[in-house]
C-alpha cells in the first residue's frame, strides 16, 4: 500500500475524517460488537461451573477439560467465521455482513440460557452446548473483522490507532459487562438456586441487548472506502484467493499472524481468562471474590486501551505490541507465583512444607476429552492432586503398584475412583491442607495490583493491532485478509491457553506449567515480529484506491 499515489478526492477524505460522523461509527460499532463479546464470554467465565451442568461425572479434571474443549471449541472456529463472512464483507459490504454476524451470536447465546443439562438429557447436553459454542466461534469470527475495518475506513490517518482502539475495548467491557451480569444475579440468588436456573439469566438478558444492538447497526450506512471501490469497480472477485494463495498477501497473513496477532492472543487470554481460571481453579478464592478481582482490574485497566492505541498514532504500533510480549515473558512467573503469595498464603506454604509424589506407568497427556477417552489410574491421580491446586512429584512406578501417592508420610496404593479421591482428602486434610483461599487472609491490593498489571500488558498488545492489521491489507481483500491471522492468533493460539495449560499442569504436576505456553508463544512472535514487520502508522488506507500500489513498505521480506 506504499509508492506512488495520486490525491485522492477531497469529498472522500472529508466523509472519512469528519469527526461528529467518526464518533457516530465508532458508538454504533463498538455497542454491537462489546454485545457480541458478553454473549461470547458468558460461557467463559462459567466454563468451570458449566463443568459440572453438562458433563458426565467421575473425574473433576475431565469435567473441567471437557467444559475447556467446548471453552476452546468456540475459539477454534473463529478462523473459518473469518473465511465465511470476510469474504461476504469483502464481496457485500461491512455494515451488512456484521448485522448477519450479530444475529447469529444472540441467537445462540439465548439458546444456550434455555439448553437441559447432562442430569436431564444425558449426553445430548454437551453435544447441543458444543454445537452453540460452534454458531458463536463463527460469528465472533466475522464480527470483528467486520467492526474493525469499518471504524478504520472512516477513521483519519492520523488518528486510526485511537479510533480502532475503541473498538478493542469492547471485549475488555463486554467481559465485565458478563462478570457484573452473573455477579448480581449470583448475589441476589443462593447457591441451590444459582445452581439450578439462576446462570440461565445472563444468557435470557441478550434478548433485549440483540434487539437494540440490530437496530442501531440498521441506522449506519455503508463504509466510505467500500463505496468508493465499489463504484470504482475494484471489488475482489475473489477474495479468499486474493488474500491466502496470491503473493505477497499471504506472505502478509502469515507474518501477522505469527508476528503479531499470536503472541497478542496469548497474552490477552493469560491475563484476562487463565487468571480468573487460576484463582478460581488452582487457588480455590470463591467466584464471587474472584469475579470482584477481576472485574476492577478490566475496570482499571480498560482506558489504556485507548492510551497505547493514541500513542501507536504518535511512535508506531509494532514496538508497542513487541514490548508488551518481551515484557509478558519476562515477568508470568513471579506474577503468578505472587497471586498464590497474597490470594492464598495457606496453600503456598502447605506446597513448600508437604512433599507430594505420584508413582505411576500409563499416563498419559489429554487435551480433548470425552466419553471415548480412557483414564488410567495415572491420570486420575495427577489431575485429582493437580486439581486442588497442589505441585506433585512424578516418579516412575513402583514395584508391583500402577499408581502410588504419596502425601508427607502417607502412601495411597492404586487408585479407586470411588475410594481412592476420599482417602486423598483425608491425608490432606491431615496435613493441613486449604481446601478454600481463607479470605480473611488475602491481601487484596496486592493481589488486585498483580491483574492490573497483566490487563495493563494485555492493553499494550490489544490496544494498538486493529490499525496495524487493517494497515497491512488493501481495501478489496482487508476484511478476509486481516480477520484471519487476528482469529487463529487469539481463537487457536489464545482460546486453547486454558486448555492447554490445564492439561500441561496435570501433566508435568505443577500448578505454573501451564504459564510455558503464552512464554513461548509471545517470545515466537517477539523474535518473528521484530525481523520481519515494519511500522505501519504512515500508511493511508486509500493507496489501492488511488493508484496500483506495490508490495506494502510495511514488511520486508
């Protein structure tokens, strides 16, 4: 998008930078999409709770990775809702493919609030869930490409990374907007009756949020970029092998993908979603105190959305998400290694003062669970130890024993599951183990200081990508070209974090494992990024528009 240009008409340039119009999009945009992302994370957020709704019993660690596969499911299919409706964005228009989008999303998460669960129809529960969660990957996946590249195209060239950084506050707030939703009702409700149907009602409210978001999505018109191609006749006749299998822009998918938007998604999902999964999981802090911690981190930490995306217009958007990577890296260890510190004193010291060791052979690494997957004694007993938030040991066998478990001086030969977990609670609690984060004991402003900072990295990474990637791509194939590097980078890299890193603490035997996967993946797209991305805040989104334009000075070869 770089070399030479002609002026481009001046009623063009003035449609995009008019400023009471851009406040108008980036309102209408962002009220839509921050409704997509609460629909979204509803099930996230009570992806540990659903684990018990909707899976079979037996093994907590499987419930848990079989409510994650579903978690992940919907991550997963995000690249190809980015396929289907970039193309239809690229080929239709924007403002149509996210109403289709919007539709899509309420519908299912309304369904979701009204689905029985595995106590009522069995097996049918998870396999109807999966499916939900499958219609939401797909919408999410051509919702934001399309809110995006629309407040981008009428945005000014000077400012597009604070105009998009709007738009990449919509999930922080529509997390929260989940969090208040489920915390109120949680509060207002008790547990049996929580339990038992009060979860439906923060899905039940996306019935009023998906009406008012349809109609104020019906009263935008059309992005003026699009328009002017559209007259101009340089639509793409095919965007798909326009953007993936034609040179250079697949080059360019690619290295946005792994140097920029993979390690973006790590670092949002660790320090958003596998931070409300660690203490609630691994550090036993009741949800309702969780929910608080992490609310007002997001509540904190939202503005710098806009902060960083202002100062991308100022320094540049690639060595703002860089730093944010380099600095993630660094610092997730003794992060998290101080959330155990100040949420749960009891539990740090209970692992420095109890030894635990799992003596076993047959154990294997699970990530997609299910009915067809088999537990060994082995894998029992790590994901029970793992499960209540405790380091372990891994031995080879003992002679004659397929699993020994051994906690302080206690042995517990092979593994019953309708004995064995009961003898394990039995020795811990022998030894002074917490079952729950005693609350009276948690340094709250520690604790809430530790979630600012990581909402704070995820800001510096977030903040800044939607104008790098809509920068990176011409108008004809943008909406396909940038939505599938930002899909797979935060829906496969970012939506398995959890997943992942539950299966690789229950697997190595300890509770901060999991934490080597957004390390390596950040520090991938740190070393890919800084050698083959340049900057792109000089770029105008008009070049294509004016003149045929070369390959793009934002990357070298």
């Amino acid at each position: 998008m770089s070399g030479a240009m002609e002026a481009a008409p001046v009623a063009a340039v003035e449609r995009r930078v008019d400023a009471a119009e851009e406040r108008r999009v980036i309102i209408a945009s962002s009220v839509g999409t921050v409704f997509e992302w609460y629909d979204f994370y509803l099930y996230a957020i009570l992806a540990n709770f659903f684990a018990g709704l909707f899976f079979p019993p037996g093994n907590y660690t499987f419930q848990l990775l079989g409510a994650f596969g579903a978690y992940a499911a919907g991550f997963l299919v995000r690249p190809f809702g980015a396929l289907i409706f970039g193309r239809i964005g690229d080929l239709v228009g924007r403002k149509y493919t996210f109403l289709i989008t919007i539709t899509v999303m309420g519908l299912a998460t309304v369904l979701v609030g009204f689905l029985p669960t595995y106590k009522t129809i069995g097996a049918a529960a998870p396999l109807i869930l999966l499916g939900l969660r499958l219609a939401q990957g797909l919408a999410l996946g051509g919702e934001y490409g399309g809110a995006a590249t629309y407040v981008a195209e009428h945005s000014s060239d000077e400012k597009r990374g604070r105009a998009t950084s709007w738009i990449q506050t919509t999930a922080t707030v529509g997390m929260f907007a989940a969090l208040l939703v489920i915390g109120i009702v949680r509060i207002s409700q008790n547990a049996a009756t929580f339990s038992t149907w009060g979860w439906r009602i923060a899905f039940w409210f996306s019935i009023p949020l998906l009406i008012i978001s349809i109609y104020i999505r019906l009263k935008l018109n059309e992005s003026p970029l699009f328009q002017r191609m559209k007259s101009q006749g340089k639509r793409s006749k095919s965007p798909l092998k326009d953007s993936f299998l034609r040179y250079p822009n697949n080059k360019y998918v690619f290295l946005a993908l792994f140097g920029a938007t993979a390690g973006q998604g790590v670092v949002w999902y660790t320090g958003q979603f596998y931070a409300l999964f660690f203490l609630q999981i691994y550090l036993k802090l009741e949800f309702i105190p969780t929910y608080a911690l992490i609310g007002l981190s997001l509540l904190i930490g939202t503005p710098f959305f806009i902060v960083f995306g202002a100062l991308s217009d100022r320094i540049g958007r690639k060595k703002i998400i860089l730093a944010g990577c380099l600095i993630a890296a660094v610092t997730y260890f003794p992060l998290f290694k101080g959330l155990t510190h100040y949420v749960n004193p009891g539990l740090e010291k209970y692992q420095q003062t109890v030894p635990i060791s799992v003596a076993a052979n047959d154990c294997h690494f699970h990530i997609f669970v299910g009915p067809w997957t088999r537990q060994t004694p082995c894998d029992r007993a790590r994901s029970f130890i793992t499960g209540n938030g405790l380091n372990f040991e891994a031995l080879p066998a003992a002679s004659g024993e397929t699993v020994l478990t051994r906690i302080g001086n206690t042995e517990i030969r092979g593994w019953d599951p309708a004995k064995t977990p009961d003898q394990v609670r039995a020795a811990l609690t022998a030894t002074g183990y917490p079952a729950k984060a005693d609350t009276s004991k948690v340094n709250w402003v520690m604790a809430e200081l530790i979630l600012v900072i990581m909402v704070i990295y995820v800001t510096m990474v977030y903040g800044p990508i939607a104008a790098f990637l809509v920068e990176l791509f011409p108008t004809r194939i943008r909406y396909t070209s940038m939505s599938l590097p930002y899909h797979i980078g935060n829906g496969w890299f970012g939506g398995m974090l959890p997943l992942l890193a539950t299966a690789i603490v229950a697997n190595v035997g300890n509770i901060y494992a999991g934490l080597w996967y957004p390390i390596i993946v950040s520090l991938m797209t740190l070393v890919i990024g800084g050698i083959f991305l340049h900057e792109t805040r000089h770029l105008r989104l008009d070049d294509d528009l004016n003149a045929p334009a070369p390959e793009p000075a934002a990357l070298r070869a």
